[in-house]
C-alpha cells in the first residue's frame, strides 16, 4: 500500500468516523442546540475530508478542481460551527452567543461565496503536486483569499479553545469536569 492509499484510508476512516459520532450526538438528543450544532460541527468535518478523499481520486485538473469547489462548502463552517459548539457547551446567553457568532457565520458565508463563485484563481486553485506531496497528483494551491480564511479559520479556533481554557480555569467542582 502506498502513502497515496495511506492518505486516502486515513481520509475516509476520518469521514465515516466525524459522520458516524455526529450522527451518534444527533441520536442522542436532537432537541437540545448543543447536540444539533455538534451534529453540524461533525458534518462539516467529515463533508471536509470525505471530499479530499474523492478530489484525490479524480483523474483531471478540472475535477479535482471542482470536487476542491464543492469541498469548501463545508469548510467554510468548521471554524464557525466549533464556536457554536462552544458557546452552547458554555451556555452564553442568546445576546452574547449572537454577538460571538454572527461575525463568524458572517466570514464563513463570505467564504462560501468566494470559495465557490470565484475559485481561481482568488481563492484556490489546482496544481501538479510538487516536492514535499509529490505522491498526491494534483494539489491546491493558496489564492489571496486562501490566506485570509486561514487566518479567520486559525483565528475562530485559537479563540474558540482561549474561551474553553478561561471558562475551565474559572470553574469548580462538578462544572469544571464537565
């Protein structure tokens, strides 16, 4: 098996296993906010690497140019889903939680318009792999607005896990295992 077929298994388990634990979440409860939007969270994941792992597969540019499009339209909610997440985790109130997420859902829509209206070359576009992925056949390659949803991805994320810290730091007892 070679490190191509590695990368795709690894890709797929990751799939099956994001979808499987949202829909498991789902399952559970699917009336409270926090399970709905961790069930949404584990879609976007799995949507994410699924994807990846049929892009990699295509045989042309222009496929795996497309399949990287339809690819992006759950990415662009990973960052904001996981805050989600968090401030229903944290029970913020529905002012602080709108306040806290409405610009994120705001980058994340502006992502989704970007990444699938105007590809290439602004956000991503597709190249013959080269040194350090050369066992991929084709890969993405970074747009000027590639760089500004990784900063607001990195960014959401950084401050998503800052508020979880902080929040954990503050509690006790049986709140702070939870």
């Amino acid at each position: 098996m070679s490190l191509f077929h590695h990368h795709l298994l690894a890709l797929g388990i990751t799939s099956a296993g994001t979808l499987g634990l949202g829909l498991f979440v789902l399952r559970r409860d699917s009336r409270r906010n926090l399970n709905r939007a961790m069930a949404l969270y584990c879609l976007s994941l799995a949507w994410w690497s699924g994807w990846e792992c049929a892009a990699l597969q295509m045989p042309t540019r222009e496929l795996v140019s497309q399949f990287f499009r339809i690819e992006y339209i759950g990415v662009a909610f990973i960052p904001t889903l996981l805050c989600t997440v968090i401030a229903y985790l944290l029970n913020f109130s529905a002012r602080a939680r709108s306040r806290f997420l409405l610009p994120l859902y705001a980058c994340s829509l502006a992502t989704l318009v970007v990444s699938t209206l105007f590809p290439t070359p602004l956000f991503l576009g597709v190249g013959v792999s080269e040194g350090s992925v050369g066992y991929l056949p084709y890969c993405p390659i970074a747009g000027p607005w590639y760089w500004v949803f990784l900063v607001f991805f990195l960014g959401a994320t950084v401050v998503g896990h800052a508020i979880v810290f902080s929040r954990w730091r503050q509690a006790t007892g049986q709140e702070r295992v939870r």
